[in-house]
C-alpha cells in the first residue's frame, strides 16, 4: 500500500490573514490522522505564516506553480529557489488553470517538473482531459501526451506525484464516477510503471482532482490506485479538509 497524500489547492483564496486564521484553527483542533500525509498550497504571500502556524503538525507545504529557471529577468515569476527557501516541500506544475487560463503548455511545464526535482522538492504533475476531449473519445491520447512532455525531463522520479484532474470536474461539482477514476487510474499505473520500471512506477502516488468533497471523498479514494486527493474548494474550509483527510485509509507498514 502507498501512504495516502491529501494535498489542499488554495488557488487565489485566503491572503495572509484568512491563512493565518486557517492555519491557527487547524493547529489548535490537531487532530490530522496518523498514517496520512497532508499538505497545502496556499498561494506565495501566504506561504510564510502557514509554514509557521503549522510548524508543529506534520503538514507539507508547497507551491502552485513556479518558473523553470533559478533566477532573472522574469517579472512576475517566482523561482523553485525561492520555494525552497521558503521551507516548500513540493510544487504543483500544470495545473489546469494554469494550462488553460494562462497558456502554459506542456513542454515548459515538463521543464519546471525538472527544476523542482533539481532543487529537492516534489513535483506533482496535473494532468486532465477537456470535457469535449472525452466526449470525442480523446482522453486516453491526451494523457499520454501530456504526461510525455511533462515527464521529459524528470530527474527523481520518486520526487514525483501525478495528479489526475479532469478539466470538466473541477470547481464544477461535477465529479468523475468511480468507473471512469478506475481506468483512468489503471492507465496511468501502466505508464508509471513503463515509463520508469515497476519497483518505482508501483511507488509514485497518483492523486483524484476535481470537486472532491466529504460526500465524494471515501468512494474516490477506495478506487485502486488512488493515491490520494488534490482538493480546491474543499480544502478553504477546515471541516471540510479535515473530514476528508480522516476519510483516507491510513497507511500501516508491515
Ligand atoms: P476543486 O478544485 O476541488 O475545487 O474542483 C480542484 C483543483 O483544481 O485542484
């Protein structure tokens, strides 16, 4: 069994002082689940008072996106450096959003998955097929495409997680049945294990994203090879993210 990852996307919500009151609350209720590891995205300005509110729970830290490069003329970009010295433990790269309101394409998101794992930190690959790509009978192809350009330069893989989002689930409340999660699921097993050989395919976590809430959120997750569960709005609320990170089987070595 892979120890189960539930990752919280705070996209463009909670500044820093909705964050602290976030991470205070969380910290004070201290009930995280042994056994499951959580982690949060909140977004750069927020990164800091997270990091230190939660400074005693075993919560992971990350970014939501970065820039391929460690430093320059990038204005507006952040550095996967400068995540790192922010206390970052991974970075979420091509994100949906990020792929479909702000054009980045798969090759440059293949370069920041490298830059992250140069600097020791996780990658988590968001990868997801368009409503319309479904329906056309598509998603299989795009996946494959996607995870070709995005893993071209992968240097660790075990810093890597891969999240499955399909575009048409997520903040709609639409969420993929647990039929389609399964072979897709299935699928991207297959590649992990083609693409990097099966002692270290079988280990890399493959996340659900896409409306997961605490009514969806058991199911989703006793799907096979569901590795865990990429959360956005469900994760702005403490109740919410907390019942969904004790819905998670927790992971018991043998
Ligand atoms: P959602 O977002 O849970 O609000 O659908 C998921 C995501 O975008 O990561």
């Amino acid at each position: 069994m892979i120890k189960p990852l539930i990752i919280g996307n705070w996209k463009m919500n909670h500044g820093r002082q909705e964050a602290l009151h976030f991470a205070t609350r969380f910290c004070e209720q201290n009930k995280i689940k042994k056994g499951v590891d959580v982690a949060l995205a909140p977004s750069f300005l927020s990164l800091s008072v997270v990091k230190e509110a939660l400074k005693d729970l075993p919560v992971l830290i990350g970014g939501q996106n970065c820039h391929w490069m460690d430093q320059g003329a990038f204005t507006g970009e952040v550095s996967p450096v400068f995540l790192k010295e922010a206390g970052c433990h991974f970075v979420l790269l091509g994100h949906s959003e990020r792929r479909h309101l702000f054009l980045e394409n798969s090759l440059d998101i293949g370069k920041k998955v490298s830059a992250v794992m140069h600097h020791h930190m996780t990658a988590v690959l968001c990868i997801g097929e368009k409503e319309a790509e479904r329906d056309a009978n598509q998603t299989f192809t795009v996946l494959k495409n996607q995870l070709e350009q995005g893993l071209s330069g992968v240097v660790s893989p075990l810093l890597l997680v891969i999240a499955y989002e399909p575009v048409w689930a997520i903040g709609t409340g639409k969420n993929a049945t647990p039929e389609q999660v399964v072979e897709v699921h299935a699928f991207l097993r297959a590649e992990m294990i083609a693409k990097f050989g099966k002692e270290v395919g079988e280990k890399i976590r493959i996340l659900y994203g896409g409306s997961v809430n605490t009514s969806n959120a058991k199911s989703l997750l006793a799907c096979p090879h569901v590795n865990g569960l990429l959360i956005g709005g469900a994760s702005l609320k403490i109740d919410s993210f907390l019942q969904i990170i004790d819905d998670a089987p927790p992971f018991e070595r043998n």
